[in-house]
C-alpha cells in the first residue's frame, strides 16, 4: 500500500528540540550523598576541600557541623537556610555520623544517559513511534538545552571540537538565546562552577536555516558518546537477533530492521516528510512496534574503497522493531518497502531523487539491498550513458577509418 494521503495539506510540526540535563547537584538529592540521604541534624557535613561545586537548597537544614569546600557555591531558595544543631530530638536522625558530598566531575556533557527529550515547558516529553541515534540523544548544534529551573549541576563539557554550538540554554529558569547574554553569564560567579572541561559552549540563538534539516554536529565526538554509553550499561553492545546487523551512521550498536539513504533535491522537507511517515505509516496498527529515526547526516566518500576526506549529505531513516529472534526486523523491512514503493511513485514531487535500502532481519543470513532511483532521474541517467557509448564509438569508428586523427 503506498501512501494514499501523502499529498494532503498536513501541517509540520516545529522542528525546535529540547534537551534536559537530568542529574543534579542539589542538597537535597538524596543520590547526592555517600549515604544515600539527605544529612540530618546529629551529621556532620563534609565537602571535599578540591572539588569545585554549586549547590541549590531548597528548605532550612540544622548541622553538627559542616567542611565547605575552598571554590564553591550554595545558591539558597526563600526560606533556606542552614544552622547549627540545638541537642533537641529529631525524629529519624538518632545516630549521626559523617555524611559526604559525592563526586560530581565525571557527569560528561557527551554522556546520552543524562539527557532526555522535554516539551518547551521542560515536561518530559511522550514516548512515541520516533527515537534518535545515539549522537543525536546528546544536544545537537540547533537545539535548545535546558538546566531545570531551582537546580544546581555540574557537567564535563570535555570534547574533540573546541567550540559546541547550540542554539538557546536556560538556566535557572532564564533562557539565554544570544552571543551576548551567554557572554554575560558566563562571564558571571556561577558558571566556572557548573561547567568544566575543554569544550567551551556557545550560544548562536539561531535554528536550523535549511529545510532539508541540519546535520547534528556531534559526529566528531561519536566515539566520546559510544565510550560513555556503554559504560553506563555496564556491557559490550547486545547480540543482535540477526547475523549481519546494520550499523546506522551516528548509533553505536548494530541493529535489526532496515536503513534507508535518501538523496535529496532542494525541494525536499525534512519535517513534513518526518510527519507523512509518521502519520500515514507508523501510525498503521501493523507497524505498532515499529520505531523510526530519520536525521540528515554526511556520509564519507569512497573512491575505489579507499574513503575520502570528503563527505555526501543524506537522509538516513533507521527503522527496527519489537519482534525476537527469526522475527526480528521483519515489521521494520515490510515498511522500508511500503516507503521505498511510494519514492518510486512521488519522489520527485517530494524531493526525492533516489533511495537506497538495507536490511537485517532474524531470518535473513546477511544483509539484503535494494536502490529505487526515481524514474526520470533513472531513465535520464540511463540515456545519458546510452549517449556516452554511442559518442565514443562514432569516434572510434572514425578513428579505425582513418577519418580522424
């Protein structure tokens, strides 16, 4: 079945992403603490005197005593406070004790684990029929980031690029969308305490400018978010269901299911065509298990095997699925080929010049292939080669008869 209302005037959606930074370095946080609570009264409080850290408290908090550290913050809600411990009872506190602050220096900027996809509104956002590749988990060069409002943080900004582009960060509830008011803030007390490392973020206030999409721009540091995502599993990649899994540019393990590169025209949409698959296929109650990325990413060249410094720019859809052992995959290849018959049809109204299509299901010994160029496109390369041939032997020809020299 092709897609019967691909044409219909379907509204795209905003194109604008959202990244929350998740851990913390509140007083509050009970993970914060190598006790794994939050200190009471009969505690004593000790922060290492090296470790540089901000910290938000939110309510009023009587100590024995407490260790500051030599290059720190507390920012204090209304309200809060600290003060030294009476000798009056205090329910659940009977035996005190030392109570540290954990380390908070390996919380990477490239770690996919610490961030999640949220509303504007900083909501976590519903889980639906889309996910990303790995280095696109981690904030892309045209996303917005956003450090809860009322939290503290610290993050390793280590990188393989000096400079990580985004497009806004809010931070205490306050957006900061230009070069200037980063500047600003960053030239301000807290910001040398919540981000360390070599990679130095900076604030364009700009989108995506290109309609096709923008490549992420995490590629360079691809390695950096595998290392970091492996260990926070605690594991190797999992084995595949099938023999020759797929290996998606910008995803750190091999996958069932099927890719798809587009090569695209300058009529091509990134969004609305992302919103076509989703509500014209995805949404099939036959593909229910079915989950798509698609991203424009840069493919190394290759010459005669040998890769290039150069790179293509494509559309690349991973699509895989819920389905176990000889099963796997086979839900995600029946829609590549619903999507690779519909390019045939309207590619060229989408801007769509060709597809190519792989796959790796549980039932298939290796990886199968499929390219659908779209007809004119093909049909045109197919003359021109015609034409080629028969240049060159009408030279040839002339050339044997002695009429050319």
């Amino acid at each position: 079945t092709g897609l019967n209302c691909f044409f219909c005037s379907l509204p795209a959606a905003t194109a604008a992403v959202y990244k929350q930074w998740i851990p913390n370095t509140n007083f509050e946080t009970a993970s914060n603490w190598d006790r794994g609570r939050v200190p009471c009264a009969r505690d004593v409080v000790h922060f290492e005197k090296d470790k540089v850290v901000s910290v938000f408290v939110r309510s009023p908090h009587a100590l024995t005593d407490m260790y500051l550290p030599l290059n720190g913050e507390f920012v204090l809600a209304a309200g809060a406070a600290f003060t030294a411990f009476d000798g009056s009872w205090d329910p659940g506190c009977d035996s005190g004790g030392t109570v540290r602050f954990a380390d908070a220096e390996h919380r990477a900027w490239f770690d996919p684990t610490l961030w999640q996809d949220v509303l504007p509104s900083g909501e976590l956002k519903p889980s639906g029929p889309v996910f990303s590749v790995d280095v696109e988990r981690v904030p892309c060069r045209y996303d917005d980031v956003i450090f809860q409002p009322e939290t503290s943080f610290r993050v390793n900004t280590d990188s393989s690029q000096p400079v990580i582009h985004l497009r806004s960060i809010s931070v205490m509830g306050q957006e900061l969308s230009t070069p200037s008011s980063w500047a600003g803030y960053l030239g301000g007390p807290s910001a040398p305490l919540q981000f360390h490392g070599n990679g130095t973020l900076q604030v364009t206030g700009t989108g995506c400018p290109d309609k096709s999409g923008c490549a992420c721009g995490n590629a360079p540091d691809g390695p950096r978010i595998c290392a970091a995502l492996l260990r926070a599993s605690g594991r190797q990649c999992p084995e595949p269901a099938c023999q020759s899994p797929l290996q998606p540019l910008g995803h750190c393990c091999g996958v069932c299911g099927a890719t798809i590169n587009l090569d695209f025209t300058p009529d091509f949409d990134l969004q609305k065509y992302q919103d076509r698959l989703v509500q014209e296929l995805l949404s099939q109650p036959k593909y229910a298990g079915v989950q798509m990325a698609i991203s424009k990413v840069h493919k190394a060249q290759t010459f005669l095997g040998i890769m290039s410094r150069s790179t293509t720019p494509l559309i690349q859809i991973v699509l895989i699925d819920d389905r176990a052992g000889a099963q796997a995959g086979t839900a995600a290849e029946q829609l590549a080929a619903n999507i690779m018959e519909n390019i045939a049809q309207h590619g060229e109204a989408l801007g769509i010049s060709s597809g190519k299509m792989e796959v790796a299901t549980g039932s298939t010994a290796s990886g199968q292939v499929g390219s659908h160029p779209v007809s004119r496109i093909a049909a045109g390369t197919v003359m021109g080669l015609l034409f080629s041939l028969l240049f060159l032997g009408g030279i040839l020809f002339l050339y044997r008869k002695g009429k050319l020299r």
